[in-house]
C-alpha cells in the first residue's frame, strides 16, 4: 500500500502499517526501529499522539475524512505529548523530514494505492 501527497505528486510512503486496533493504536511505534525512508505508520481513528518511550523524531500528518491535510507537526522529538486535533480522523506518522522534503502543508490531497 502507497500513500501519496496528491496536490504536490510526492510519493509520501510506499510501505504502509496499520493500527487500527486497540493493542496496536496504543503501541504504535514503542519499542519499533526508527522508520526507514518510505515507511509510514497509520493510526486509525487518532485524534492525538505521543512519542513516550521513543528515541527517535517523527513527522506527524493528521488526516480528515475526506484524506486531506488538517495539520501536521514536523520532528516531534521523543518523549512528547502532542496537542489534540478534534477534526483528525487519522494520523499518519513518517520519518523525520518526509514532510519538508515533499513540501506537504495543510490543506493537501492524499490517495492511496493498494
């Protein structure tokens, strides 16, 4: 499964996990190797994340319904809490840097490839 920013034609992730289950909601990335270039993990439904017990940085997108942008936080470093999106119907975390390198901002149209 790919995920790509369609408004800048950017290539967001080409290997896609899934949490959307309680267990692997709550776990997310704790206790994972950093993400690789391409790899990308979606939590679904999430409103909010965190990065306790992490060791490593990771770029946020946080995704409506409709798979458009609403925010996003670049390089959230270990071991923070980040601010509740209500509007969130998802969240997308990359490694570090994905978003200033595809340009991603707020508003931007994703699609997805299976």
């Amino acid at each position: 499964m790919r995920v790509l920013n369609a408004t800048r034609e950017h290539i967001l992730a080409t290997r896609v996990r899934m949490a959307d289950r309680l267990w692997t909601r709550g776990r997310g990335l704790i206790g994972m190797p950093p993400l690789q270039p391409g790899e990308a993990l979606v939590i679904r439904p999430c409103k909010g994340i965190h990065t306790w017990f992490m060791s490593y940085p990771i770029d946020v997108l946080y995704v409506d319904e409709e798979d458009r942008v609403l925010d996003l936080d670049e390089a959230v470093p270990p071991w923070r809490l980040g601010r509740i999106r209500w509007r969130s119907a998802y969240a997308i975390e990359l490694p570090a840097g994905t978003i200033w390198r595809t340009g991603t901002r707020p508003g931007d149209q994703l699609a997805w490839e299976i």
